[in-house]
C-alpha cells in the first residue's frame, strides 16, 4: 500500500474514533473495521488479534422474509489465513463487539444467529480442513455443540479454499412463510435448513445484523462489500393520495416484473412509482447477479389522509381570549397536535390577534391548517350591566347613548333612527346598538315609565334679607301636583300654609319676619296622573338665616 492510500485509511479511521460512524453510510463500525469506499468495509487487516464488526444501523424485521446479498473477501494467505468472517443477528446493539480469534468476532452475543465463514482449522471446534460454512446460535461457533444448527459443509462447490483474494458472492435467504434458512456461496446453494427464528430471540421480532471478522495467531486482510438496497423493503407505509416510488434490487440484466401492474407508473422497471388510495401489496421478480430467480414482495400501506379544518378567518368582538379548535376534524387513533403558538393539544388558548397554524400528524400522514383570528373591542357603555329608568313627567324626555370609541355608529330599534339620541314621549323599553368601525357592536337599554314617583325637593335653609338671592322657600317638584305645604314655627304653631305648587314662604308671619331658627315643614302631595291616588307625606327641617 502506498503511502497516500495509508495516509486516506488513517483519516478514515480517525473519522470513525471520533464519530463512530461513517458518515454518509448506513453502517455503525466497531473495533478494527474501517470504510474502504463504495460501501466496502474492511474487518481486520494482516494483524494479530484484530476484531472488527459492521453493523447496518436499522433493524431488521424477522418475521417477515429478506434476502440479502454482499460479496466477502477473505485475503489472499491460505496456509497461514486466518479466522473468517461471520454474517450476525443479535440483539445487543449496533455497538456490539465480540471476541477475536478463533470466535470470529461473533463469540460472546447472546442471543444471536452467526452463519460463519471458518478459513481456519481449529480441530477442538469441530471444523473440517476445508474452509467451510456454519450455522450456529447464541455466540457459540463449535460444530460440537448443540448451538451448531446447521454445517460444516464447503463454502465453494469448486475449491476447498476460499482465501484467494477474490469477491465472493453471498446471498442469506429467509423464508419466513416456510421458517427456511437458505445460504449461497459463489452463486451454489450451500445450506438449506428449517429453522425456528423465534426460539433463538425469545419472542422479539426486531434485531441487529451486520458482520464479524477477526485475526487471532494468524491473519488475513478480510473485507465485506454491501449495497445501499442490501435489503429490500417489505413493506412502506404513505399517505393517502402521496407517490411513493418502489425499488426493487439492481438487477444485471435490468429486467423487473412487477405484479400487480395496478397504480404504478411502469411495471417494467426497476424503480416504478405508484400513487395510491388503499393498501396493495406488489411482488417484483428478477434475475440476481448469478441469474438465479429472486422474488421480492412489498406491501404499500396507506394511511387515510386526516381531514383538518380550522374554519374561516373570522373576528371576535369583546373579548381578551378565545379557544381555538377544528370546526372538521377527521383523524384516527394516535394523532399529535401541535399549534404555531406551541400547545399540543387538540383545543388552545389565544389571547392577540394573529395567524394561528395546527399541524396534524397521523400515522405518517401530516396535514396543516391556518386560520386568522382579530379579537376586538366593542364600545364600552358606562356600565354594560346598568339599566337606567327615565320618567316622562307629563312631557316627552331624551333618551342618549353613554358610549365611547372611535367611529360609533347608532341605530334605535324602534325606528331606526340613526342619531345618538332621541326623544320619545311614550312608556316603554328602548333599545340603541352602537357599533364601531371595527363592526363590533353594544347594545343600550332605556326603560322609560310614567309611573314614576314625583321628585320633590325643598332646600335645607333660605336667607329672606332682600338680596335677591335665596330670598324665599319653596318646593321644587318635577311634575304638576295636589299638594298641601305647612311651616311650623318651634312650639308646633303653623306660620305658613299653601296648597298652590308655585307658591313660597317669605319668612314672615302675620307682617313680621321671623327670628333666625329651625323651622319643621310638612308637605302632602299626589301626582296628577293619578288623582285617585292617595297623598304621599314628606316632612324637613330648614333654616332661616339672616
């Protein structure tokens, strides 16, 4: 190896110490396992006790069938080649490392499913002079245990060696239908076994896979290639009315059958898309790089589209907050809700004006809707809550709004007057809405009777000293009374006595003006309205001052 392409594998390696992981790449790497380029991955160089796993970043799904294809390069040293590389189901994680040497890196998971590739002899494991294939469980890679599932058997038809420095094709076939496990080694089936994948997990259905190398006493540059589509997808969830383009595996002749033909845009190909409004599950079939037949299924799920309306943009008068909440909602189980202003509830608060947004999320649908909300002010009445009586008094009265804002308008229900105030001279309940130049509107209320109790009033002193001012005493009555109007001098003795509503005491008696003092008034009234009513009394004090 030159010096340039030493300098590129160390940048490398120092990429994945510190990351962990190859950017770019689908791959967790571990231990001595450094990227080569093109999805190549090298799992131990020409050095003792290397150890070194890849690990493909997602599950896989075993209870669904898969058929995955790589091409392994064991090195070029037979004689003193060693230990092989092991293809890996475990559940410890894509940071898992085994044990090196004679374990082949897979030693040590537990639970696991390890087919290995065994380049070396080691006679107390069981293994055969020719390198060979196993399968084996639960970290443990001797033929004479009762982990040995399956093998030893040659890996090549045609050599008992496969450290040749070659490209090796492999293809790992399960059947998940049939609880068949399939192994190919240069395009030979090599071992074909039942197997029961859920007594190896202990009932998961998801694990880790990836590959295992490892170099003990002696060694051997040992490599595996993948590709982006090294598994294939048995099943791709939508949304209703979404494109989703299937991909099947490259195919070396470019030759794909598709069926159903239903929904997808060309049958033929390797990459057809396919809009659609229910599930359909598709089956491609194609030759593999050894033409040997292969037969992917995928089943295309679709999510119903949720169905989210947050009505029209839409005002609100008078008030400082409003619940917000879909007027159409339409969703299934397991939706999540988040609006623009942070809630993930279903219903939110808003207190300002604003665009406000609710996206959705069901399945692997995502829907959003928005709506504009203006909270305004009304015209603001003294108190909202107040309905003043007005009395007629025999004469019409005015009735005026109380409301303040800009740009009020008015209209009076009873007639549609459009004044701020008017005059009525009739008993009864009137009503004004105001609105302002946001539109929103108030509502006034006037009550307007004629049986109203007479507002009388008598001064509480009165200073007769011919100034002009005050000079006399006397009622102030708001409508036309019967009255009876007495003066009382502070021994009982009645100074002054009327029955004429206009009429006033002047502060004399009998052509003398009284003393300075307190002096007792008594009046009897009743409203004119009623003159069959009984005389109302109403008795006071005023002070004559001089």
């Amino acid at each position: 190896m030159n010096h340039p392409i030493r300098f590129f594998f160390l940048l490398l390696l120092t990429l994945w110490l510190i990351n962990n992981k190859v950017s770019g790449q689908s791959y967790n790497l571990q231990g001595s396992a450094i990227a080569l380029g093109n999805d190549c991955y090298r799992l131990t160089d020409q050095v003792q006790g290397e150890n070194g796993t890849v690990w493909y970043t997602n599950k896989i799904d075993i209870t669904t069938s898969f058929d995955i294809e790589f091409t392994m390069n064991f090195g070029s040293s037979d004689e003193f080649g060693a230990d092989g590389m092991v293809f890996v189901l475990q559940s410890r994680g894509s940071n898992a490392l085994g044990e090196s040497g004679q374990g082949i890196g897979f030693k040590g998971f537990l639970p696991s499913l390890g087919i290995e590739f065994d380049t070396y002899q080691n006679k107390e494991e069981g293994d055969p002079e020719y390198d060979h294939i196993g399968v084996h469980r639960d970290g443990n890679i001797s033929h004479l245990s009762l982990s040995s599932l399956s093998g030893p058997v040659q890996a090549s038809q045609t050599s008992e060696n496969i450290e040749d420095g070659q490209e090796h094709r492999v293809r790992i076939s399960w059947i998940a239908s049939r609880k068949v496990l399939e192994v190919y080694f240069d395009c030979g089936k090599r071992i074909s076994m039942p197997l029961d994948m859920k007594s190896i997990f202990r009932d998961q259905t998801e694990v880790f896979w990836g590959f295992s190398g490892a170099t003990g006493l002696y060694v051997n540059k040992q490599s595996v290639c993948l590709k982006k589509d090294i598994v294939s997808r048995s099943e791709v969830r939508i949304c209703e009315g979404e494109t989703v383009e299937l991909l099947a595996r490259l195919a070396p002749d470019d030759r794909y059958v598709w069926r159903p033909a239903t929904g997808l845009s060309d049958p033929t190909i390797r990459n057809p898309k396919v809009r659609l409004s229910a599930s359909q599950a598709y089956v491609v079939e194609h030759l593999d790089n050894c033409g040997l037949p292969v037969r992917d299924s995928i089943l295309v799920n679709v999510d119903a589209r949720p169905v989210l309306d947050l009505g029209d943009d839409r005002s609100a008068c008078g008030t400082d907050s409003l619940q917000l909440r879909p007027e159409r909602l339409s969703v299934g189980n397991g939706a999540r809700y988040a609006w623009s202003n942070g809630d993930t509830t279903l219903t939110t608060t808003i207190y300002a004006s604003g665009t406000y947004a609710l996206t959705l999320q069901s399945g692997v649908c995502t829907v959003q809707d928005t709506v504009a909300i203006s909270l305004l002010d009304v015209p603001q009445p003294p108190n909202p809550n107040y309905v003043p009586v007005v009395c007629l008094h025999q004469q019409p009265v005015r009735l005026t709004s109380q409301s303040t804002g800009a740009g009020l308008s008015y209209v009076w229900t009873h007639s549609g007057a459009t004044g701020n105030s008017v005059e009525v001279d009739q008993r009864g309940r009137y009503e004004l809405v105001v609105t302002n130049e946001a539109g929103c509107t108030t509502l006034e209320v006037f009550d307007v009777s004629d049986s109203c109790a007479v507002n009388l009033w008598i001064p509480d002193a009165f200073t007769p000293n011919a100034d002009g001012q005050n000079d006399r005493l006397g009622l102030y009555v708001s409508e036309s009374i019967d009255l009876r109007f007495w003066i009382y001098d502070r021994w009982g003795g009645v100074i002054f006595y009327t029955e004429d509503p206009t009429a006033t005491w002047d502060g004399y008696h009998e052509g003398v003006l009284c003393p300075p003092d307190a002096y007792t008034w008594k009046v009897e009234y009743r409203t004119r309205r009623s003159p069959d009513a009984p005389f109302f009394a109403k008795r006071g004090v005023a002070w004559l001052i001089r």
